[in-house]
C-alpha cells in the first residue's frame, strides 16, 4: 500500500488507543504540550526521523488532532495525502479507534494460523514457542472480526492473506474500492521502510538471534509452509489450541489427537515472556528502548486506575 502515491504508513506506532486509555482526550494547552513531548521521545516516533511542527501539535484540541498532526508530519516527509497505522494490537481496539477516528477504514488481514506460528517463533518479537504463538494468533484474529462487527461494513474489510498472495492485484483493487482511492500497478512492487532491512537482534553474548532474515515481504510461494515445514506434533499443537478458529476462517485442519491442558497452558505462557524478556535484554542496541517501555508501562498503570468519570 505504501507504493500508492497517495497512501503511506509509518513504523507500527503502538501507542494511539493504549495513551488515549492512560490520558484521555487532552485539550488544555499545557497538558496538550506535556503529551506532544512525550510523544515526540517514544522510540517508534524517533525512528520515523521527521521534522515535527510543535506549534502545530502543541495547538491540537483533541488527541485525535494530535495524533493527526503527528501522522501529516510523515506526510510531510512522504509527499502523501493520506495516512495509516498497521499496528497489529490495534485490533484489540477498534472501538476506540474508531470514536477518535469516525471516517477511518479498518483493513483486517487474517493468515493460516501455522504458518504465523512459524514465523512469528523466528521473528525478533512476539511469542517463542508454538503454544503461546498459536494462542496469541487465535486471540488477534478473534478480537479483529469481534471489533469489526461493532462498524458499518463500508468501515470494516477482511482480507484472507493467501489470497493476497495468490491474486494480488485483484486483492488490492478491492482495498482501493473500499478506500475509495484509484488503483495503481506500481501498488503491485512492495516498497518497504528502511528500517526493516536493518531490523535484526544482535545479541551482546552467545548465539540466540531473533530476526527477520533480509526476507522479502511479500512472497506468492509464502503459504502453506506449514505442511512441510512443521512436524504432525507441532500441527496437533497448533490445533489443539486454535483448531477452532482455523475451521471457523475455512482452512484445512489435519485432526491430529493432540489436547493441551491448562496447567501446560500456563507453564508455555510463563516460558514465552521470560524468554521473550531474556531476548530483549540480551540485545546490544536496548538502551534507546528503556525510555519508551517505561513510560508506556507507567500509562498502562495509569490508564488501569484512570475512573470512568476521567476516561
């Protein structure tokens, strides 16, 4: 989508409905100005190396303005019309999104849930082990479709990922219908951020590496690896956890006897986080994310003791 000469989207942000959660929508002036700052220090932002109008952002009115006037800086830079966040938890909060955003159109994109298993226990964050990762997978796609039954279906658009794969440009002239944008071929050559090429974990000792590999991001062979690439334990595993999302999203289950109980649950969803922790700390280049994580673990807490009154 980024190829489109009128759409761009920046790095994932995740922070617009998790600060809305801990702030509210901020209006005053010093309070408005305290937020922007904030905003403009969170690594994800950084990384999006712009040039921030800050009377601009600190005259916003809402925190919608406020967030649209972040994104129209990397407009800016872009040479684009119009923006989009392709945080993936956003799914988790299409709601929200949706009351500060009214107009905005919500595009979810579902993928066979093995095949997510597999990359994402390779990829440089999310869960690292199959239980966690099928579960996890299960949760994103089921929170997608619930928030998405919530919008108008002019506002609300689900897309199979192997069918992206298998028929892109029919795919993505029905994205513009329902973005009401003009499809274009150059849409058809992935035109990735930089960042993603250097996006890797070099670990300060041994060899536990999380990465993406320089892999292009969009390959027409990059579905259905699961079937040769997993063992038939993993594909019970998966579908001991998820079987019943996989059936109800239409895709081929193998019914391998295979049950999970909730003790193992609970143990493999410990192993993930403190393995997930261990490779972050092992991560030569962590010190500029401390500053972001903890005042996003310090809105978390705000946003969890904020009244209804205040929200």
């Amino acid at each position: 989508m980024r190829s489109h000469s009128r759409l761009s989207f920046p790095a994932e942000t995740h922070f617009i409905p998790q600060l809305f959660a801990a702030y509210g929508d901020v209006q005053s002036g010093p309070d408005m100005q305290k937020l922007a700052d904030r905003l403009l220090r969170l690594r994800w932002v950084v990384r999006w190396e712009c040039t921030f109008d800050l009377e601009r952002l600190y005259a916003a009115t809402s925190y919608a303005s406020l967030i649209d006037e972040l994104f129209t800086a990397w407009l800016r830079k872009e040479g684009k019309k119009r923006w989009g966040d392709k945080t993936p938890h956003n799914v988790f909060h299409i709601p929200v999104l949706h009351m500060l955003f009214p107009d905005a159109r919500f595009i979810h994109i579902y993928r066979d849930g093995r095949d997510v298993v597999r990359s994402w226990v390779r990829a440089p964050f999310g869960p690292t082990n199959i239980v966690e990762a099928a579960a996890e997978w299960q949760r994103f796609v089921r929170a997608g479709q619930q928030g998405g039954a919530t919008l108008p279906p002019t506002q609300y658009l689900e897309i199979r990922y192997e069918t992206l794969l298998a028929d892109p440009e029919a795919t993505l002239r029905s994205v513009c219908r329902f973005i009401d944008e003009s499809f274009e071929p150059a849409m058809l050559t992935p035109n990735p951020l930089l960042f993603h090429q250097r996006l890797q974990r070099v670990p300060v000792f041994g060899g536990m590496v999380r990465g993406l590999g320089g892999e292009p991001l969009l390959v027409q062979t990059n579905s259905y690896k699961w079937k040769t690439a997993m063992t038939p334990e993993e594909r019970g595993v998966v579908e001991a956890v998820a079987g019943a999302m996989l059936q109800t999203l239409g895709y081929e289950t193998e019914g391998y006897p295979r049950t999970i109980s909730s003790i193992e649950r609970r143990f493999w969803r410990l192993h993930s986080r403190v393995k997930e922790t261990l490779v972050k700390l092992n991560t030569r280049d962590k010190l500029p994310w401390i500053g972001t994580v903890l005042f996003m673990n310090r809105a978390a807490l705000r946003a969890k003791f904020r009244t209804p009154k205040q929200s």
